[in-house]
C-alpha cells in the first residue's frame, strides 16, 4: 500500500512510500482509506517544526481528519463492512490522568497522550488503517464525500461544549456569536452556531475568494473590518476565537457582552510581542463576569455531537468548503498553500480522485 510518511522535526522530509498492509490486532476494525483533509498542523509538521515518529521509528505515517470505509469489522464490535469511519486522533496516556480514565483525554493532565498522524501512532494518511472500535466513528453514508470534516468539526463542537458548560454557572440565553477567522475551524463553527438558532457573525480580513460566500450562505453576516469596530457593533454574547493572531485575542477578551464568553481555539505563534494594557482587561473581566476558555482537540462524544452536526447540514454547503482534492501520488500539492484555499483533501483510493 501507498502512505504519505515523513521525518518529524526534518524539514523536505515529506514522502508517499509503499509500506506493508497492516494487519490487524484483535479486535480492530480494517479499513480502506479514502481521504484525509490536511490542516496546518500538517504543514507544520512537513515543515520539520512539530511532530514525534513512532518509538524506535525514523517515520511517521502522516493524516489525522480521517475518512475511510470499513473492510473487515469483528463480530459485536458495532461496525460492518462497508460502514463509512473516521477515526478518533487522541489515545490517553498509559498511566492515566484522571481526565483520561474517564474518557475525558481531550483533557490530558499530564501531557503523556499519544496522538494518530502527529505524536508517535501513526496517522491514517495511508490505503489502508486499522482503528480500534472504541476509537473510531461511524458516518451516515451520504457523507462519503465530506467526512474527513469530522475531525475539525469535532474540535468545534467540543469548543461549543465548554461555551454552554460555562454559561450554566448561571442563566444562559446568548443571542449573538462572533467568530474570528473564516478558516475551516472558524466557519465550522458559524455553522454550529446557525444550528443553535443564534444570530452568527463572522471576521475574518479576506474580501474575496470563498469565505464571504460560505458565510452568507449560511445565512451569517461577514465582517472584514478592525476586530474592534465588529465588537463594538456586535456586542457578542460568545465569542469563538480561530486565528490565534494576539491582537484578536485581546480584542475579544476586552469587548464583547457582559457575561459574555470566549472560547480560544487558534494557536497563537511563540516569540512575538504585544504592548496590552493587561490592567483594563482584568478590570473588565471581573467586573462583568467575563469566562475565557482555552479548548483543543476532541474525545468520542465531540466526534459524536460532530458528526450529528455534519448530517443536519446541507450536503451542498459542506462540500463547497473543500476547494481541492489532490491524489496521494501528487501529496506535495497538497502543502503548497493557494489564496483561494478552505480545506484541501487528500485522496487516497487508488483511482485518485478529482482536482
């Protein structure tokens, strides 16, 4: 079979290589790859700046949004052959934390997670996977062509979760989000925010390309102005942070409604600096009962929520947010980022797919 592999922490280290088929373990499901999206996290790792290989292993099988169909599936393990799957990212560390033995491994305490496709499994980037039951996902089949969205959806609704855990410290009725960023992450969750009824507004600083377009045809407002023009008009109940860019952040901190909250799920980048006036923000925090939360990745009830939310969704919509599909033999198109791109996908049946 065909896998796109790499050196972690080796930067031009990417390479699709022919492996052996893996073999299942009892009691695991085996699965024919179809697709995997590719994310920044990726990109970071072919970069050589991210990443563990498998131990006593130079390379790691790349992919972590996931999307295959079921070959061989062992009796009472819930699935059948056939079954469109995703598989779940994160494993909890051996020991466990508290988080992780009780399923809560989105939670990991004490950092010793291991994780398919960036930290020492391998990921699902390859013809052919094996998952356990208890990790993987099954899909409503009329999202052949979308599920690997699973995964980063996933990550929203966890983030949509701890939003409405924390608004039920006390009376909790938002009316107003606004997400920042237009990016996969930031227009996932304007769509899980149209699905609670509330009134959606989206920034993101691009004019043109699709981003516009997908947000008002979910019906959302599209903002492009400052980050603290939009707050100001918008007042938001919940904000949804998805860029990680440092003046963004503050801006949602310091702006948005009483008893309002921000959920920050983009990575701000190490080193650079920003004058705050950290004073006011704390002020205004306390004073109006503020909650900032920081939320990354996802356990089996997120994927779950997300994939419940995949299947509401309208078909059309979600497969406009994949502007490219590129076939494994080309996978170095598919780190080559382009203007125009949401989410690019890469194919992994040996028919290819379409560009």
């Amino acid at each position: 079979m065909r896998a796109l592999t790499v050196r972690p922490h080796v930067r031009n280290s990417l390479e699709v290589r022919d492996l052996p088929e893996p073999v299942p373990e009892e009691g695991q499901l085996l699965v024919d790859g179809l697709a995997v999206g590719i994310c920044g996290t990726d990109r970071e790792i072919a970069e050589g700046s991210y990443g563990w290989a498998p131990p006593g292993r130079e390379r790691l099988v790349l992919g972590h949004e996931s999307l295959g169909r079921v070959r061989q599936a062992p009796p009472g393990s819930g699935f059948s052959a056939g079954d469109l799957v995703v598989g779940v990212v994160r494993r909890p560390d051996p020991l466990p934390c508290g988080a992780c033995a009780r399923g809560e491994f989105d939670m990991c305490r004490n950092g010793r997670y291991t994780e398919r496709g960036i930290k020492e499994i391998d990921g699902y980037g390859s013809q052919v996977w094996c998952v356990e039951p208890e990790y993987a996902v099954k899909l409503d089949a009329r999202l052949e062509r979308v599920g690997m969205l699973l995964e980063p959806a996933s990550v929203v609704a966890k983030a949509w979760e701890q939003v409405e855990r924390i608004g039920s410290r006390s009376w909790f009725e938002p009316e107003r989000v606004l997400v920042t960023g237009a990016g996969p992450i930031g227009t996932l969750a304007a769509l899980l925010g149209v699905q609670r009824g509330l009134e959606v507004h989206v920034l993101d600083r691009v004019t043109e390309g699709p981003k516009p377009s997908l947000i008002a045809a979910l019906g959302a407002t599209y903002h492009s102005e400052d980050a603290e023009v939009v707050m100001r008009s918008v007042a938001p109940d919940v904000v949804i942070e998805a860029t990680g860019a440092a003046e963004v952040v503050f801006e949602a901190m310091s702006g948005n409604a009483r008893y309002g909250i921000v959920c920050l799920t983009g990575v701000s980048p190490a080193g650079r600096k920003l004058n705050v006036e950290a004073g006011t923000i704390n002020r205004e925090i306390v004073l109006e009962n503020d909650a900032v939360v920081g939320s990354v990745n996802a356990n089996l009830r997120h994927y779950r929520q997300a994939a419940a939310a995949l299947s509401r969704a309208d078909l059309t919509w979600l497969e406009s947010l994949i502007t490219r599909r590129v076939p494994l033999d080309r996978a170095g198109e598919a780190f080559t980022a382009r203007d125009d791109d949401m989410k690019v996908v890469l194919t992994l049946d040996s028919a290819g797919g379409p560009t």
